[in-house]
C-alpha cells in the first residue's frame, strides 16, 4: 500500500501551501505539517481523517488515540477534543485528508444496502487502519484536485465509494449507527446538539435525558460510551474553549468566566488551568501575540 500512499501523499503536497485548506472538493480538505504542534483543543466536527504521512495524537475526554500513515480516525459526532501533530519533519511533513462526514449520504447508501444488525456499543470516534481498497477509493476522490473541471460531476460518486469501503470496514458499525435516527448514538447526538446550543446554562440531567429519549441511567451510560465523558465534562469543555475564544479577543477573564455560565471566577480558573495548563490571564496574553496557535490542522 505505500505505493498509493506515496502518490496520495505527493498530490496533496502539491495543492496545500498552508497547514489547513479547503479543498475545491465539496467535505474534503487536506493538511501538512513540517514540524510536530503544540495540542490545540477544539470541536471535532464529524469526520473521516486519513493520515498519509507522520502521526497525530487526539486526547478525547479520557480516551487518547494516536493514528498515523494509513490508519484512519473517524468521529461521528461533534465533540471537544485535544489534538497535536507529533510526527513532522520539514523533509518529511505530516500529510493528511478529510472528509466531512454526510449523514444524508450515508443513510441514502445504506438504503441501498443489504441491512446488517449489529449490537456494537455506541462508541462515537476511533482509530481503525485502512485497506488497499479504502485508500484506492480515496485515491480516486484526491486524483480530482488535479481535474477540477471533473469534480461537479465525479464528486459525488468517488465521496460514496469512500463511505461504502468505510462501511465494509472496521468503523462501519459506527457510521452505521449515526445515518439511523434511531440508534443510540444518534439520541445521544440529539443532547450533544442540546448542550452546543445551551453551553452557558445550567445542566439537567433530566432534561438531556429526556431530549435524546432514554432513561437518565441508560442516558449517562451510552453518553460515556459515545464520548468518553461525562455530560457535565462535555458542557465544561465547550464552556472553557469558548471562554478561550473571549479571552483571545481582549475579553476581561472574570467577565468571561461569568459570560460562559460559571459562578465563580476562581473555578474557572482552576479548570481554566487544568486544561490548557495556564491560567487565563497567561494563556490569554499567550494568544493575543498569535491567534494562529488556535487554528486546527487536520
């Protein structure tokens, strides 16, 4: 398999200037890195990221994966993570693709589809390796950055073979999952958008329960399961990322503690601390001489 990704690896040097870049490709984009980065944290959108060279590590709540040259992660839910780039070398860069993941694609191919039960739990990301057939489907979706008057009419079609090799493969059961309505992990999904949405107001777990339609013993279990925390951890992340993005732009740390949902300003730099490994007046001086270092690379 080195062959294709060699090829794969040098088409996607020759298209990416930067670290992160769009790609003319609807859902697909593509990143280099030539030195290792410092752990960035962030919401992972739904995804499937290939690398083609050197090695990336993501720290997911309690959950720490490390995915490099055909090995490919997926995460099939919104979620807070913390990643860093930690193989990269100028001569030999880190080199990686992604694909948004697309629901309605996806439950329109497994409609085509023969129907496989499964009683996988619901585990909403992972890191699985790629066989030669997933990475000639890639192959052939990439070979478009090369013909772009193709890519309206051969897009779509090079996309779902992409998503049937995946289904075939080890994170088929997931992806499976997050195209029916119905499964655990799309009613977890349900309260994930709930909290995305509500992240500065109090938490019930009630509540939550009741949006995603499962007990809130069955609830905490398959949230856990789906994320690798806690309803309250997810909230908090999603609170300390966006107090960061305040404090990035001048923003006063007590009055962002307090815009973000915390009633005490000393918890939120104690936890502000914990997870970015300084405090918020620090951190944030740190960013106002380079909001770069928020930028995420694939």
């Amino acid at each position: 398999m080195q062959d294709l990704l060699n090829r794969m690896c040098q088409r996607v040097l020759r298209h990416a200037d930067g670290t992160r870049l769009d790609t003319p490709i609807p859902r697909v984009r593509v990143g280099v890195s030539r030195q290792p980065s410092a752990p960035v944290t962030g919401v992972y959108e739904p995804m499937i990221c290939l690398v083609l060279q050197g090695a990336k590590q993501v720290l997911v709540g309690d959950r720490l994966l490390r995915y490099d040259a055909a090995s490919c992660f997926a995460a099939s839910i919104e979620m807070p993570a913390t990643g860093c780039v930690i193989e990269a070398t100028a001569d030999k860069p880190y080199v990686a693709a992604s694909v948004a993941l697309d629901r309605g694609a996806l439950a329109t191919l497994l409609a085509d589809l023969a129907p496989v039960p499964t009683t996988e739990p619901a585990i909403g990301f992972g890191v699985a390796p790629v066989t030669r057939e997933l990475l000639e489907a890639w192959d052939s979706l990439l070979a478009l950055l090369d013909m772009p008057d193709d890519i309206p009419f051969l897009a779509a079609s090079r996309e779902r073979e992409v998503l049937y090799r995946l289904l075939q493969g080890a994170h088929g059961p997931m992806l499976r999952q997050i195209a029916r309505e119905e499964s655990r992990l799309s009613q977890v999904r349900r309260a994930i958008d709930w909290i995305r949405r509500n992240f500065d107001q109090p938490l019930r777990t009630e509540a939550l329960a009741d949006v995603a339609g499962m007990s809130v013993p069955s609830f905490h279990r398959h949230f856990k399961a789906a994320t690798a925390m806690s309803p309250l951890q997810f909230q908090k992340t999603l609170r300390l990322q966006a107090a960061r993005r305040l404090l990035a732009t001048n923003a006063d740390a007590a009055r962002t503690a307090y815009s973000v949902g915390y009633e005490s300003a000393s918890q939120f730099s104690r936890e502000y601390s914990r997870l970015f490994g300084v405090p918020p007046a620090r951190d944030a001086a740190r960013l106002r001489e380079s909001l770069g270092e928020i930028a995420r690379v694939i």
